[in-house]
C-alpha cells in the first residue's frame, strides 16, 4: 500500500495540471465576457452555474470554484473558447483552488518517497 500512494498522488496532481494547463489555455485564447451566477446547487460553496451569452445563445455551464464569497446574481468575468462556448473558465479564486489543490498530493508524494507513510 506504502508504494501505491505514491503513484496514486504522482496521477493526480497530473489530472490536476492537466486541467490547470487547460483553464490557462482558454484564459489565454478566450474570449472575456460578462456571466451571471444564477445557482449554487444544494447550498453548496464550490460550484456554480453560470449563464452568459454568445453570439445571441445563451449557455448554462457549470463551473467549480466559482463563488467563493459571492451570491447567486452576482456578475463574474469569465473567458470562452471561440470554436466551443462551452468551455470556459474565470481568472482568480478558480485557478488558485486548481494549483493549491495539487500541494497535499505532493506532500504525500514526499511523505511515502521517505518512508514517513
């Protein structure tokens, strides 16, 4: 088991980076708009959901990491991908939960590489 997590925690900070790499990606190449969040399912304070339009079509996607200290209503910036207004992302408290989350998967990293786990 001791060499397992390791590995467990090498595969998921690379999902992690993956998509950190993926939301940079489209803050870089995107398109800014204007969204509204219009639900947070459950009561919970990770995930919203965003409506925004574009080129007259109104999208409803769901973005984790969104409200941190904000309420449904409120209005956030978030970027687009031109060839798929599906995919977006928002600069901020987003992307700082997607790099602070890959810290306690390398620690157990280190952890296990030293015999410590």
């Amino acid at each position: 088991m001791t060499t397992l997590l390791p590995v467990l925690g090498a595969v998921i900070i690379g999902i992690l980076l993956i998509n950190l790499i993926y939301t940079l990606y489209i803050i870089k190449n995107g398109i800014e708009t204007d969204a509204a969040l219009i639900k947070i399912p459950g009561g919970m304070r990770f995930i919203g959901v965003l409506q925004y339009t574009v080129e007259g079509k109104v999208y409803e996607t769901r973005l984790d990491g969104v409200i941190f200290g904000r309420k449904e209503g409120d209005i956030v910036k978030i970027y687009y991908l031109a060839n798929n207004p599906k995919s977006i992302a928002m600069k901020g408290s987003f992307l700082a939960y997607k790099v602070i989350g890959v810290v306690p998967f390398l620690i157990i990293i280190i952890l296990a590489y030293f015999g410590i786990l």
